[in-house]
C-alpha cells in the first residue's frame, strides 16, 4: 500500500513539473508576443496564438491576464528567442529553442547539457538546414472534412494536411503563411486545439533502442533547463 502510494505521489509530482514548465514557457512567449505586437491580441495573432494554446491545457485565464500585464511593465525580464543547433548522441540533429534574458547563461548551460550527454552543440547554421520551419494547427476533425479544407486552404500556404493518432486533422504551412492560415482559419470559425511554430525534419534517421535511449536522455535534460521551450530533433 505504502508503494502504490509513493508511485501516485511521483505522478502528482511530475504532472504538477510538467503544468508549470508550460506555465513558465507560455508567460515567456507572452512576454516576447507583447513586446513585438502590443498587449491586445485582437491586432496581435502571435500573442493570440498563444492564448489559444494556454487555454488547450487549462491554464487560467488569471494567470494568462497577469502574464499580459507583467509583460507590460518596465521592471519585467526583457526576453529573447534564440535557436540553438547542435547533435544529440549518434549523429542525431537537435535544435532548441529558448527564451532567455541572459544568452551568456543560457549558451552555457545548453553546452553543457550537450556535453553531458554525449552530445555537441554546433555553430549557428550547423543542422537548421535538415529542417522545416512550419506552422503547424491541430483542429478537431468534427464536422470537417480534409479534401475540402485542402482546397479552401491552399490559397493561405497550405501545403500539407492529414491526421494524427487521435483522428485530430493536422494542417501545416510554411512560417511566413502562418499568419494568413491563422486569420484563414478564424475567418471560417474554425478554433484550432493548437498551433505552434515548429521545425520538422526533412529526413529521419533509424537508431537501435539502446541507442534512441541516449539521445532522449540527453533531450530531457536539455529540456529541463528553465530557458528552454522547446526541442526538435530528426530521430524516426
């Protein structure tokens, strides 16, 4: 009983870890969508993608308004995104992307996260060219259908569309589209559950178990890292 009980407490603990890791990373990029558009995300589609997704994992809507304001006032953290390239353990590309007020900091302790496990973080340029830079938008596939959406949405960018394990229909268009398939798709009240700016690799490489096990406990512990939001790699 007393080991059913610890597995349930580590649970709770880490889902309560993960919730506000997307907690800190969405008032990070609350701060930099304020800083670029303005604090209304009516004339803001950065800052309003980033509500829309704040609300798919229940964050609330407090927080997300004391995001806003904080990010408006003088004495807060002046942020930057800054990409980061460099291979994971066997040859894997890895890009990271983070929000940071201090790139000193932050360099050093996504190199040092690299070499400790197993990887080495590169030169600007060195792996962004096997990627992708995309808008990617989740929507629910109730009362959509995809050949016809394909043929509504070409015209914004679309440049592929089709479905995810969950039967949720996944449309993706190239980063300088993004903006016109946000409002495209809010001009035909369509809500996505997501949308994100992702990089997805051009090709993917085959690795043994064993061998995927290095490369995802390297990921995770550059993951873990406070400046960091995300992490994109091109392992099948």
């Amino acid at each position: 009983m007393g080991r059913i009980f610890e597995v349930r407490k580590s649970s709770m603990f880490a889902r309560y870890d993960r919730m506000a890791k997307q907690f800190s990373r969405v008032g990070k990029e609350i701060a930099i969508a304020v800083k670029k558009g303005g604090p209304d995300p009516d004339n803001n589609p950065m800052l309003r993608r980033i509500i829309q997704n704040a609300k798919g994992f229940n964050m609330p809507k407090d927080r997300i308004e004391a995001a806003i304001k904080n990010a408006m006032g003088k004495d807060t953290s002046n942020y930057d995104e800054v990409l980061y390239e460099g291979y994971a353990p066997h040859g894997i590309a890895v890009l990271v992307v983070t929000a940071t007020d201090n790139t000193t900091r932050t360099v050093a302790n996504v190199r040092s996260h690299f070499n400790k496990g197993g990887g080495t973080l590169g030169n600007s340029g060195s792996v962004g060219f096997m990627f992708k830079h995309l808008g990617v938008f989740k929507l629910k596939a109730d009362g959509l259908n995809m050949d016809d959406l394909e043929l509504e949405l070409i015209d914004f960018g679309l440049e592929e569309v089709g479905e995810d394990a969950d039967g949720n229909i996944i449309i993706r268009c190239a980063f300088n589209d993004f903006g016109n398939m946000q409002k495209a798709l809010e001009d035909k009240g369509i809500t996505p559950i997501s949308s994100e700016i992702e990089w997805i690799p051009l090709n993917t490489v085959e690795l043994t178990e064993a061998q995927a096990e290095d490369v995802f406990k390297m990921i995770e512990r550059v993951e873990q890292d406070d400046d960091v939001q995300q992490v994109f790699h091109n392992m099948a």
